[in-house]
C-alpha cells in the first residue's frame, strides 16, 4: 500500500478528556504519543518518564464517527503527535471536529468551523509501549469518583498508600479492602475500610499487601482526568505486585487501562 488514508470525526470536548488531556498528564518521554490506528479502533499505549505508570486507551467507532482507512485487518497505522499541542488546538476548537491524515505533507489536520491546525507527525524515538499482560487474583469494582476521593484524601498525611485486602475475623467468606497510611515524623495515620465483598460473588480469591506512591509518580494527576469522572471501574491487586485499573468510556466509546507499580522499598 502507497499513500496511508485515515479519517475521522469526533466530539471535541471527548477527544480532549479521554486522549489528550490523561496523557497531557501522564508526563510521557518527549511529550509524544503515538496513535495507533487499527482497522476499527484507535490505540495509545504510553508510558511516564518514571516508567512506573502505564496507560493504554482504545477509542472505537462510537467516537470515532465516519472513520475510515485503507489499512488491511493485520494493518496498523502509527501517527506521533506531541500531545501538548493537540491538547491546546482542541482548546481552541468546539463542536465537532474533523480529523484527516495528511501523508504527503506529514501532518495530522484537524478542523472545525473556520479554524484548521495541522500537527506535523514527528519521529518516534524508541520502541513503541507494550502495555503489560498482567494476570490478577483479585478484582474489586468501585465508583470511580469514590475510589479516587479516598486516595486523594489519603495522599494528604502521606504520597505512600498502602492497600490490604484481608479476611474478616468472623466470616471467612467476606473480604474488606483497609487502605491506610501513616505520618512517623509526627506520629499520625489513616486507616480507611471499605465495605465487605463475599468472596463467592466477587473475583476475590485470597488476601494481599501492596504499597503504592500515588503523588511522585503523576498517579493522582491521571486520575484526576480518567477514574474520577468515570462511573463504573475495576480495581485489579495482587500480593507485591503492579495495581490495574480499568472501565469502560461513557456510551461504548472505548476504554482506558491504567497500571501502576508497586513501591518497592530499598
């Protein structure tokens, strides 16, 4: 195949919450991102700087109105953007917006009304993400608001969060969730329980012990953007290993990915 063709249109306050502005967030190397454009979807699979938090977002037809391409079902299109300014042009824009590949001049346009940008496509340096493939024994579902105001609160004594899910004394058939965490320097702590799960009703098959860092690695400032306005996610934990949280974007847009590593204490 010659010349790539990919076009698009979108609502411009959805492109700008759930692909620009997570990512904006995420502090990404070099302030790229590389969409990835599939037969049917639309992919970004990033990483911080950090290395310690994963983010991957799959837009599909339901946002992507009127998308076309002329890529084969085994095909993939990688266009690198800087993020930055995709997310200040959607500032400027309103309504709908029309998103159209441009491979000769190597730009990505985007117009809506009288206004047309043009993003030129940049080179990516190094290899593109490969989102972890993690397996999880447990997995706990939340209101996204609610889940986030915990850590954010929690995050206030101390960056350092740690999260249980332990047995309950009296009945070994239900779970809770205890996140807590602690100030030594001045003798203080939270400690935060969060309902009962049984065990047969819920994807929840032993207790564990992690610890994460929710401020230093950008965590609370994606989640801000992402988990705080979504309904419904998915909280996914094991024993000294990586958190996954994930959920479906309102009305079958898409959904959103998001892993973070566990503190690991010298």
């Amino acid at each position: 195949m010659s010349e790539k063709e990919m076009s698009f249109s979108a609502d411009v306050q959805s492109i700008k919450k759930h692909l620009a502005e997570p990512f904006v967030e995420l502090g990404v190397s070099g302030e790229m991102i590389t969409l990835i454009c599939k037969k049917e979807a639309i992919i970004v699979n990033e990483v911080n700087i950090q290395n310690v938090l994963f983010m991957s977002t799959e837009l599909n037809d339901n946002m992507l109105e009127d998308y076309k391409n002329n890529l084969a079902d085994d095909e993939q299109l990688e266009l690198t953007i800087p993020v930055d300014t995709l997310n200040v042009d959607l500032q400027n824009l309103s309504g709908k917006a029309k998103f159209v590949l441009d491979s000769r001049k190597q730009k990505l346009n985007i117009s809506s009304g009288m206004y047309k940008y043009g993003i030129g496509l940049k080179a990516r340096t190094g290899d593109l993400t490969k989102f972890p493939d993690l397996k999880f024994e447990n997995t706990i579902n939340f209101i996204g608001e609610d889940f986030f105001n915990v850590l954010d609160k929690s995050s206030k004594l101390n960056n350092l969060i740690d999260m249980q899910i332990k047995r309950e004394l009296l009945d070994k058939n239900n779970f809770l969730l205890n996140i807590s965490v602690s100030d030594d320097e001045v003798n203080n702590n939270l400690s935060v329980e969060i309902e009962k799960w049984d065990m047969s009703k819920n994807n929840i098959k032993d207790e564990c012990s992690v610890k994460f860092d929710v401020v230093e690695t950008d965590f609370l400032s994606v989640a801000k953007v992402t988990i705080k306005n979504s309904k419904d996610i998915v909280v996914c934990l094991k024993d000294e290993y990586p958190m996954l949280i994930e959920y479906n974007i309102a009305e079958n847009k898409g959904k959103t990915k998001i892993i973070l590593a566990p503190r690991v204490d010298a």
